[in-house]
C-alpha cells in the first residue's frame, strides 16, 4: 500500500485505537497462537457516487480460532 490517501487513512484508524484505549499489548507465551489481524479499505461516497473519502478498519480475524485449542466452549 503506497498511495498516501490509504496510508492516512491507516494512520487515523491506529490513532483511533489509542484515542479510545481499546488495544493493550500483551506478551503472548509459547503455547498461545495470536489472532491475526487484516485491513479492510472502502471508499465513501456522496450522493452521486463519488469518492469522497478512504476508510481504513484494522479488524481481527477471529474466525481462525480453534474450540479447544484457541477457547474453550462458553
């Protein structure tokens, strides 16, 4: 990702994390697998479809996860 609409709208979405407090960092042990993360890009737009502005989500992929392995049933 090279072009500078996207990677402001990247940088926004990080600010927003740290804005809100909702990501921690943690150290993960040996035996824990993360969850990844993935980027998701859209484009708003107005009334007659244009473009008006690049939206950035940083979202996890939580559909990875393995019962047993990654949680137990709740």
């Amino acid at each position: 990702m090279t072009d500078p609409a996207w990677i402001e709208s990247m940088q926004e979405e990080i600010l927003q994390f740290k804005r809100m407090d909702v990501r921690v960092l943690v150290p993960t042990p040996d035996t824990i697998s993360p969850l990844t993360l993935k980027w998701i890009f859209r484009n708003k737009h107005d009334e007659e479809q244009t473009a008006i502005r690049n939206k950035s989500r940083l979202v996890v992929r939580g559909y990875r996860q393995e019962e047993g392995l990654d949680f137990e049933e709740s």
